[in-house]
C-alpha cells in the first residue's frame, strides 16, 4: 500500500505554490483570499509522482487528506462483494481526490494513475488547523464536494440514455472539463481504455469501441491511438441532446 505522504524517487525540486499555480482558479484555492492561499500553501505537499497502474490511497486504508492533482489522470474505483471493480469517475489536472475518506476517515475508494501524475496533497491533520486560520477554507471543501455529487447525480440520469448518447455525453464532458483547465477542448489525449471508458458508462466495452468507430465515420471525431480530435462538436452534441 503506497502512502500518500510519503516521498517519491521522481519527486521534483519545482519551485511551483499555491500563489502561482495555474490551476489556482480551479484546485483548492479557488474562492480563498491572497493570505488563505499564502496560508495554504505553507502546509501543502507538493510534487508527489505516481505512475501509471499506482496507486494513490486504497479504499479501506486511513484517510490522509484531500488530493490534488497537477498533471496527469486517475481513476476513482469502488468494488462489489465479488471483487469487481467499478470506475466511479475519472480525475483530471486541478480536480481534487479523497472526499471518499472524510466522512469515515476510511477511504471507500482507490485512486489509480492513469499515467504518470503530479500531485499536492493536503493532510488530513492540517485541514482542521488550517480551518481555524482560513475561514474560506471549509467552504471551498464543502464546495468541491458538492460538485463532485452533482456530479454522480448527472451520472445516474445519464445511465438512461441510449449508449450512442453516452459516449456523447462523455466526450463533451471530457472536452468542457479541459476547456475549462485552460486545454484544448477539440483535440486531447483519452488516457482511459475502451474497457474503463465502458465500465464507467455502464456499457461494454465492445459497444464503447464500435459507437467511437460510428461517430468516426460520421466525421464528427477522429482518433489515432489515444489521442482525440472533435471535428464536428455540434452535431456529437446533438446525439447528447436526442
């Protein structure tokens, strides 16, 4: 089990803070004054490196903090009694980990790394601290969290429609989080699989592989290995809106 806290081999000297991060906008600062985030980023671990296939926390191990992350992409995953796994969400740069731990302090979920990722990590015994001298502090949690249920709502209305608007759906979705980390929004990297694309929607792999393969054909999307190009946005929008 790998520890959140502890330090990588890969661990960077970046001279990066929460004051001149170019997710500031987005990440946990997002809403705190000049001096919350000056006192955030005191307590903040930063340039914490996963590869792909490593985790970050294990569901069932202590919760150790909020997670977020700089670069790179994770898979959030849940288990049945079975031991298959279910992919809750995926995480990308800006977007925050670990809220699966801070009711129970026990995670219910493991982080995997889709690739190789950056991330700063706040712990769980500097939160309380920090709240005590941030006041927005609280607020901008309770506000993350809040999204990341909104969410999971949108999810399960989504798992009504057909698989044609779901694969939609999820690469629009994929494309406006992006747009709004200040990535392209029309030609971007899929670090997930067909198989975890599937899993995430609710639908086999084989459909994921064969809708992709009908909307390439359409000329609304090309793809080349794992890198994506949306041609015709308006027109894969309106399989969303069907």
């Amino acid at each position: 089990m790998i520890d959140p806290t502890a330090p990588h081999p890969l661990t960077s000297k970046s001279t990066i803070t929460c004051e001149n991060c170019n997710l500031d906008n987005i990440c946990i600062p997002k809403g705190l004054t000049s001096a919350e985030i000056g006192e955030l980023g005191l307590l903040v671990n930063r340039n914490n490196i996963r590869r792909k296939g490593e985790a970050i926390y294990h569901a069932g191990s202590p919760f150790r903090g909020i997670i977020a992350l700089r670069s790179g992409s994770a898979k959030l995953l849940s288990f049945d009694q079975s031991g298959n796994e279910l992919v809750v969400d995926f995480i990308l740069p800006g977007e925050l980990l670990g809220f699966d731990g801070l009711s129970a302090q026990i995670h219910n979920c493991t982080a995997i790394a889709l690739e190789t990722v950056n991330y700063c990590h706040l712990p769980a015994h500097k939160i309380e601290m920090l709240a005590l001298k941030t006041p927005g502090l609280s607020q901008a949690l309770l506000q993350r969290s809040c999204d990341q249920y909104d969410s999971q709502v949108q999810k399960m209305m989504l798992s009504r429609r057909s698989a044609e608007a779901r694969v939609a759906c999820f690469i629009l979705h994929v494309s406006e989080r992006l747009r709004m980390r200040g990535y392209s929004e029309l030609e971007f990297r899929l670090s997930m699989s067909r198989e975890e694309i599937g899993n995430y929607l609710g639908i086999a792999h084989e459909t994921v592989s064969r809708i992709i393969h009908h909307f390439q054909a359409l000329q609304l999307i090309e793809v080349k290995s794992k890198q994506l190009k949306i041609i015709d946005k308006k027109k894969l929008f309106g399989y969303y809106s069907e």
